[in-house]
C-alpha cells in the first residue's frame, strides 16, 4: 500500500521557520517528482513548489526566497523549509507524488497543519 505522511506543520510566530517533512512508503520513490501544496482556509489547493526525482526546483513567486525544497531518496524522504513565515501561509500543506509513466502514477499525502500567528 502507498503512503505519504506529511509532518513538521505546527504553530509558528510570523518571521519563524518550519521544515516539512514527507516521508513515502510502498513506491520507489526516486522515480517520483515530488510537489508541495498548500490550501489555506477557505481557498482552492495551490501549487508552492516542485522538487523533481533528478533534483530540478521550481517554487511559485510567493514562495521564492523563503522556501527551500530538498529530498533524500535514501530516506525516501522529500523536505520543504519554510522560512520568514507570514500569516498568509496559513494553510494545509501536502505533498504529491508524481511518476511520469503510462499509466501515470500519483499519490496524495494527507497533509500537515501551519499556522502562522502571534
């Protein structure tokens, strides 16, 4: 059986910093791209950033500068450092497995819970 299990979320004072962990079981997963939602309360799912399975990041523009994607497929085990956190990334984040292969293969973490308040 798939899993992804996010942790690292909690509560946090704006200006501080997370590390969001995503641990997979049951997939080999350097040979996933692993990606970063966030969906905060009462809004839509949002992409934050990509970490491919040959290392290449891509992170949308609110997430550039302050969030760091990394991976350790010896752990089986993808990160994203949040740091300078703002009320506004107030959200659920989630992890999302992808495997580029016919059929496609993609998994969804169940999400781990930042806040962001003083």
């Amino acid at each position: 059986q798939v899993q992804l299990v996010e942790s690292g979320g909690g509560l946090v004072q704006p200006g501080g910093s997370l590390r969001l962990a995503c641990e997979a079981s049951g997939i080999t997963f350097s040979l996933y791209d692993i990606s970063w939602y966030r969906q905060p309360p009462g809004k839509q799912r949002e992409l934050v950033a990509t970490i491919t399975r040959g290392g290449a990041i891509n992170y949308t523009d609110s997430a550039k500068g302050r969030f760091t994607a990394s991976r350790d497929d010896s752990k089986n085990t993808a990160y994203l450092q949040l740091n300078s956190l703002k009320p506004e990334d107030t959200a659920v984040y989630y992890c999302y497995a992808r495997k580029f292969t016919l059929p496609p293969r993609n998994y969804w973490g169940q999400g781990t819970q930042v806040t962001v308040s003083s």
